[in-house]
C-alpha cells in the first residue's frame, strides 16, 4: 500500500549548499561542533560553547595533524565526540576512534560511540551529496534482514543481507536513503538518511518485527494463496491471483485483537506506466480473532491511485488511512471504526488539482488532533484539526506559502516551518494553543535552518542573490546568541531581477547571470535555462558561488537567465492553476514580459538573438517557446524533452494534465503541434533514458528533421555529459554568432 508519491516532511538541510552549518549537539545541548570547509578543500572541526558562542577550532589541528602524520586540514577524522563528564577530553571518530586529551594531546585508542540516526517516517526525495561517511547498520531483531538503498530515482536496490544481532560498517554518503526490510516478509522496518558524519542506524524495529506479527506476538499472519491465514487457520476466502491480500499490506490494530489488510486488484501495466494505464486498487477489510470480516464501504474510495498513511488509535478503537484520487482533484484522510464505518477527518478537492505530490502533511499530536496542510485558503497554509471535535484552525493565516515542515513538537506545542512572503522562505514557530506566530529567522533571505533536539535553538545558513552566505545561531524566540561566519563580500555576477506577469499585477522572479569579462558597451545574446516543472520552482534565492552552469555558459560570452513563470510551485493556488491542463504554457508569456523589461534595466541584452534550453519537462517546455513563442525565441536545446504526455510518467502527468486523458493531452504535446515550430532546434537523447521515452525524441527530430544528437549509454538528461554538453555549446555558438556583437546597445 504505497503512496503513488514519496514524501519526506523533516529532512536533511539543503545538502548542495555547502556554506551550510550541520550542527551537531551535545546531550545537554550546551555545546556543538560542525565542519568549516576551507578554500583549499580541506576542513576544520569548531566547536561552540552556549556559555560564549564564538565559533572556535575544536583542538589545535596543526598539532594533531602532526601527531597523525597528516595535513591539519585532511585529519582522518570524520566526526568529534563529547564526554560530558570529562570536559577536556574529546572523542574523535574517523578511520581510527580516539580519545584526545586536549591539555597534553594525548591519543588514547577507542571505540566510540556514533551519534544515532533516527528513522524517517517514509523514504524521501534523492539528496545525496559527494561526501563520504559511514553508517553502523545494527540488527537488533531476531530475524535476518535485508538493507537496500535508493537511487536518484527513487528506485530500490538490494545491498546486503544481515543476519541476527549481526552488524556492518557500510561507506555511504551523505544524504543516502537506505532501507532495512525483514527478509522473510519483505517488510519495512526502517528507513533512514545518513549525515554529514558517521553515525549508527539500530534497527530494533518495536514488537512486531514486521506487520504479519501481532504486537503481543501470539498471533501470526500468512498469506497463502492470495489469502490470509491466521495461526495456521485460514482467515480470508475472496483472494484469488490478480486480487489478492499481499503481505505488506496487513495492519495489526495496537492491542492484537484485529488487524487491517487491503486486498489488491493487480493491474497489468507496464514498468513505465503512462497515464490512463490501470494502477493497482484496494478494497479495504477489518478481521478480527475471531474470525469476523468487515468490508469497508468504498463510495469514498472511488478511481484510486493509492492509499497510504495506516494508522490505528492508541486504543485500537479506529484506524485511520489517506485516499488519494487519480485526477488529483480529491485527497481524503479517512477514519473508521471496527464496525466499518467510516468517516472524513479531513478532506482537500479542487476543480483543478490538488497538489498532493508537493504539499501533504499530517503530524499527528493524539488520536484526535493533527496538524495537516491545505491550500483552501488560496496559499498553502497549515491547520490544526480536531477530529472528534470537527473543527480546524489555521495555524499560518495570510498571503505566506508554507514551504516545508521542519518540525512538530507534541510537549512544547509547537509547529516549525518555512513560509515565502512571497519569495523568500523564512523560517517560522506556530503555537498550537494560541494564535502566535514567532518569526525565529528574521534576515529578508533564503534561510536554511537546523534546529537543536528540543527546538530550543537554531543554527540559521542564510544568503540571497545580493547577500553573501551568512551563518548565526539563534534561540526559538528569534534572538540572535552570535553570528558563527559569514562569507567575504564581493559583486555578485547573478542579481535578482523582478518584473511583472502577463496580469500586470503579479510579480515574477528571475535571475540574470553575466560574464565575468562583461563589457557596457557590447552586446549579448540571451541564453534562457528553463524549467516550468510544475511540481516545483526553479530560480535559485541563494547567493551565487560563481560555479553554476549558468556562469560558466556566461563565460562564455552570453547573459544567461532563470525565471520562475506563472503555473510553477511555491506560490498561491491560483498562479500554480495556470499550469492545469495547460503545460505548453510553461509561463513563456511572463518570461518574454520580464526578459524584455530587464533589457531595458540592461541593454546589453540582445533580444534579437534569444535562446533557450532545458532539460526533461525544461526540454518539451525549450521546444514549446519555437512552436508557440518563434517571434520571440529563435533558438533552442532540448534535452530529453518529455514532448508527449501520453507517454509521460503516469504519476506526474495525471497531475497536472487530469485523468483520464483526454484531448488536452494532445492539445499540450510537442508532436501534434511540429509543423507550427520556426527557429532552430537541437535535440539531445540518451538512448538508455528511463525515465522519458527516448522515442518522443526520436519521433520529433524525423517531424522536424532537425539536428539530433543520441548519447549512447545516456540516460535521463544527457546535456551535461562530455558529448551533450560539446554539441551544446557549439550549437549556440554557431547558431548566436554575429558580426556586430560589439555594437554599443542602444536604449
């Protein structure tokens, strides 16, 4: 009974930035350390004190580094260790553990203990960075195991098997999601997302091992023959292959008097499915141990995708489950009690869609109260519910857009969160009792912030596209304790430019990369990277390093711009409507509205030579701006374009084009609309793509009979492979070329 989308509602800060501070906290919460990266690649370990916090190294790496043999910068440490009892002895963790003596630095060999990861609720979003670490997987159940990891794609692959009590040192790195399932059942048992730094990951999954046992132990399910067995007794007779209960789909109640399973409709789809293919349904059933059978009423389970979310009562009363819809136009958190009876907790609908993939939560505080996020306001926003007394409170009234949920705290009462007035995501405190709203990241920026293990302080990473990064730890009241870095300030080469939408009313963000060699007196074609996924936004809020692919296509003699046009995520409800049923779009009349307006603020802009490139859904969009937008875009590259949404992946494409698939789907595709494209196209593929048909881009180079260029063993989105990224440049190179490149602009 998976989601059709994988979520994560707490996870690891923005793993890419690497100005980020990773706190990690002493027991007592009176100290930390982090990692500084230095110029030259290399890192020092510092250390804040509550009582005085200045960052400061954490032991004299020079001396060490001498005791180590080794570069002060490149310890063989990975990770520091606090021993509250004896202050100024320090536990350093890496290839080899120590205990160093930070008054005669003495090393002392050791076997240390790692910080624990603690489980995520559900495997989320690919984060992975390039830093190596470790994780110690422990088995502390009684039955084998099988740990796995996901890749880029959310797809599962076996590692290794662990025996009982066994354990394993496994090299990883950050950010990695791994999976512990019992090897019998297939059973998950927990999943969890390594760190900046070793740690250990104890997978003691509570009584039951796995969901085929009863919490109490006495009572075991099986199935057998598409049916359920109950301690060797058959318990189910309506299973039977193609519908029938599978294993990971049975829920034992807390008090292991009944238990939940679904039984599966199995659809015959392929292993990409498109939309409008069959999805696997449910019919959802309660047993009890003595045999009883209760079919829940599936009137508000009507054209599944998926259900998700099982939860029982702490006093097994009820049991609670999320519905989702395809169309995308409903999403149910549903309730019901022993006898079958069911009723809605909460429930979202939208004659467009709603946004479930992005922009569902539900924290739970007891049996009764949650806190769940909503768009019914017109912005996304978050609500306390109590269901037994059928009210809701909105907890982030006004214009904002929650983000993210960064933390739920059931004893202080307490939501953590990010919110974007319009632009910048800040990061918030709601009281759950009161209506208060406390402000803990106050800079007009984009803020990446860690809390402390009680939420009671925040180590704030922050910059915008004009403000270099800057790190500061404050309370939860908002208070700042110290500033721990902040980088050097220079001119920043990428500045935010804001102009307003096709409304004239709405403002549209961008950004504008220049060359490094930029000359006021010269011209420059305009180079668009665009990506108008819906499920997300694509302009950068933070400051630029100067390493981004947009400067170095800059470099090479072009202002390079992002926009986030209207129908993208993370505004209100109704500038994401814009995408509905309307992915050709893509925003292209905001961005030829702001592009123009910021060659009036910079002249050097050339819109008579104006391209645009992107990948995957930025691909099918380049294209779009040629068959729609030629007046204006004279060039293109698209990588990988998802060109026919008919043959998109099912899940996204049903949500944002509607199911079933009707003529939008046509009306919306790049080959049904070939003949109307004008300008100049390249068309780059990998041939192993898996996860847009390389056909769509096979089929459109022989309609349009334009350049194409196949990486061979390329998969999804080739354009910065060696071969993508050559035909790339020279394609606009040669295609943006000019005579009279440096004529001075006029107005």
């Amino acid at each position: 009974m998976r989601s059709a989308f994988l979520l994560v509602a707490l996870s690891l800060p923005s793993l890419a930035q690497p100005w980020v501070v990773r706190p990690h906290w002493s027991e007592d919460e009176r100290q930390f350390w982090f990692r500084r990266q230095s110029a030259g690649g290399g890192y020092t370990f510092m250390c804040v004190q509550l009582s005085d916090p200045r960052p400061r190294p954490a032991f004299d790496h020079l001396r060490l580094g001498r005791l180590l043999h080794c570069h002060p910068e490149r310890l063989p440490i990975q990770a520091l260790c606090y021993d509250l009892q004896h202050p100024r002895r320090l536990g350093l963790i890496g290839e080899r553990d120590y205990v160093l003596d930070l008054d005669t630095y003495a090393l002392e060999p050791a076997r240390l203990t790692r910080e624990e990861l603690t489980p995520l609720a559900q495997a989320g979003p690919y984060a992975t960075t390039h830093l190596s670490t470790s994780v110690l997987f422990r088995n502390r159940t009684s039955a084998p195991i099988q740990l796995g990891w996901l890749d880029e794609h959310n797809l599962e692959h076996r590692h290794c098997k662990l025996g009982p009590l066994q354990e394993v040192d496994q090299q990883t790195y950050e950010g990695q999601t791994w999976l512990a399932r019992d090897l019998e059942s297939g059973a998950l048992l927990a999943v969890f997302q390594a760190g900046d730094a070793p740690a250990r990951a104890e997978i003691d999954s509570p009584v039951p091992r796995s969901t085929l046992e009863s919490p109490d132990r006495k009572s075991v399910v099986e199935v057998r023959d598409s049916n359920l067995w109950l301690n060797g007794n058959q318990w189910s007779r309506d299973g039977r292959p193609g519908d029938e209960y599978l294993a990971e789909n049975v829920f034992w109640a807390p008090d292991s008097s009944r238990f939940l399973a679904l039984r599966t409709r199995r659809a015959r789809a392929r292993p990409f499915p498109h939309p409008g293919d069959p999805v696997d349904t449910h019919t959802v059933h309660l047993f009890d141990l003595q045999g009883a059978q209760i079919s829940l009423d599936d009137r508000l389970l009507p054209n599944q995708l998926a259900l998700h979310s099982v939860r029982w009562r702490a006093d097994s009363s009820k049991v609670s489950f999320v519905y989702q819809e395809r169309g995308h136009q409903h999403l149910r958190l549903l309730e019901s009690d022993i006898r079958g009876l069911i009723r809605t907790l909460a429930e979202e609908s939208s004659a467009t869609f709603v946004c479930d993939s992005e922009k569902y939560y539900c924290g739970w505080l007891s049996d009764s109260q949650f806190v769940w996020m909503s768009e019914r306001t017109g912005f996304n926003h978050l609500f306390l519910v109590d269901a037994d007394r059928g009210d809701s409170r909105d907890l982030t009234p006004g214009q904002g857009v929650v983000q993210q949920v960064l933390g739920l705290d059931p004893e202080r009462r307490e939501v953590y969160f990010t919110l974007a007035e319009p632009y910048y995501a800040r990061v918030w405190k709601a009281s759950l009792d009161r209506q208060e709203l406390t402000l803990i990241t106050p800079a007009a920026a984009q803020h990446t912030a860690v809390a402390s293990p009680s939420h009671r302080y925040w180590v704030d990473s922050w910059s915008s596209p004009e403000q270099p990064p800057r790190v500061e730890l404050r309370t939860a009241a908002g208070d700042l304790l110290a500033g721990l870095s902040q980088a050097p300030s220079r001119s920043s080469t990428s500045p935010l430019f804001v102009a307003k939408a096709r409304d004239g009313i709405t403002d549209i963000y961008g950004r504008l990369y220049f060359p490094r060699s930029f000359r006021k007196n010269k011209q420059y074609p305009v180079v668009e990277h665009i990506y108008a996924g819906p499920h997300q936004n694509f302009v950068p809020r933070v400051y630029a390093s100067g390493r981004e692919s947009e400067q170095s296509l800059a470099d090479q003699g072009y202002i390079v711009v992002q926009i986030d046009g209207m129908g993208t995520n993370g505004r209100s409800k109704a500038f994401h409507d814009v995408c509905w049923q309307n992915l050709k779009d893509a925003g292209l009349p905001d961005r030829k509205l702001w592009i123009r307006a910021a060659a009036r603020r910079y002249p050097q802009m050339d819109l008579s030579r104006v391209a645009i490139y992107g990948s995957s859904a930025g691909g099918a969009n380049a294209v779009a701006a040629l068959i729609w937008h030629s007046d204006f875009y004279k060039v293109a590259v698209a990588d990988c374009g998802n060109h026919d949404l008919t043959r998109d992946n099912l899940y996204w494409g049903e949500q944002w084009m509607g199911w079933p698939p009707g003529p939008q789907y046509q009306d919306n595709s790049n080959l049904s609309h070939a003949d109307l494209l004008k300008g100049r196209l390249l068309l780059l593929v990998g041939d192993q793509d898996e996860r847009v048909e390389p056909a769509c881009t096979l089929e459109l180079a022989r309609l349009l009979k334009c350049p194409l260029v196949v990486v061979k063993g390329g998969g999804h989105c080739v354009i910065g492979s060696d071969q993508g990224q050559r035909a790339f440049r020279e394609f606009l190179r040669v295609q943006l070329a000019t005579s009279d490149s440096a004529k001075a602009p006029g107005r």
